[in-house]
C-alpha cells in the first residue's frame, strides 16, 4: 500500500506540530515566569497602564495586503509597538532587542508570549515604515499621553 501526501499536506502537518510545541514551551515559559514574578516585573507595571490596542486604529493602513502573492504574515503591530517601547525603556538597539526578547522571560511575557519573535531586521523595517508615514509621532504620543494622563512619569 502506498501513501502518497501532497507537500502542502506535509506542510500544514508540520506546521500543526510546530504550533503545538510552540505552545508547551510557551506554557512551560509562562509558568517559569509566574514564578518570578513575585520578584517584581516593572516592564509589565509600565505596560499594564497603556491600552495598547487603543493603538491598532494608528496601524491600520501601516500593511496592504490585498495581493495573490502569499508571503509570510506580518508580525501584529501593536505588538511591535511593545518591541519599539522595550528597546526605547531599556535604550536596545534592533539586534540586542532581538536577543533580549529571546533570552529574557520578562520581556516575552510582556509580548504575550508570541509564537514567532521579529529579527532585528523586521524590527528596523516596521519602525522605518513608522517614520515615513508619520505614524512614529502619533504612537508616541499616544502612549505618552496614556502616562501623563495618570500623572505617571517615565524615565528612560
């Protein structure tokens, strides 16, 4: 008897295991991290006074993708916007932030945990597509005048 699997079918079952792993590690990550967060986590402190999806209507137009080509999904947006606010709190460049969001279980929960983490490069590009529309000032904004508007100054 001989099976015979498209690679397509291949792909998505791979890809169901990669998730599912995905998903124990993040798990095991988040039960570290519960853990150490009787330590105290100012990241998450800061973080938990912005609304961040107040944000998403900034991003809306930031992607057009209304083409046939396919290609990899981009990374959510407010959640790049909490990798910009790591590497503005904690003064990263793009390649330190990258590894600093691998290494640190902190960092990674402050994300949610996401299943794939932005390379250096990615991060870079999303803040200089940022920039070029102006979009960069309207985010900064908008998170500064969420502190300021609970009298919460940050220091950086």
């Amino acid at each position: 008897m001989t099976c015979h699997y498209t690679v397509s079918a291949i792909e998505t079952f791979i890809h169901g295991i990669m998730i599912k792993y995905m998903n124990i590690i993040n798990y095991g990550l988040s039960e570290k991290y519960n853990d150490l967060s009787r330590f105290g986590d100012r990241l998450s402190e800061m973080g938990n006074q912005i609304d961040w999806e107040s944000l998403r209507p900034i991003f809306d137009d930031l992607y057009v993708n209304d083409t046939d080509k396919g290609g990899r999904p981009n990374f959510d947006p407010v959640m790049m916007a909490k990798v910009l606010f790591i590497q503005i709190i904690y003064s990263l460049v793009d390649e330190s932030v990258e590894r600093e969001i691998n290494n640190r279980i902190d960092f990674m929960h402050f994300l949610g945990f996401p299943d794939r983490i932005p390379d250096s490069r990615t991060i870079w590009l999303f803040r200089e597509r940022l920039s070029s529309t102006g979009k960069d000032k309207i985010m900064w904004n908008a998170i500064w005048d969420q502190f300021d508007n609970k009298g919460i100054r940050i220091r950086s």
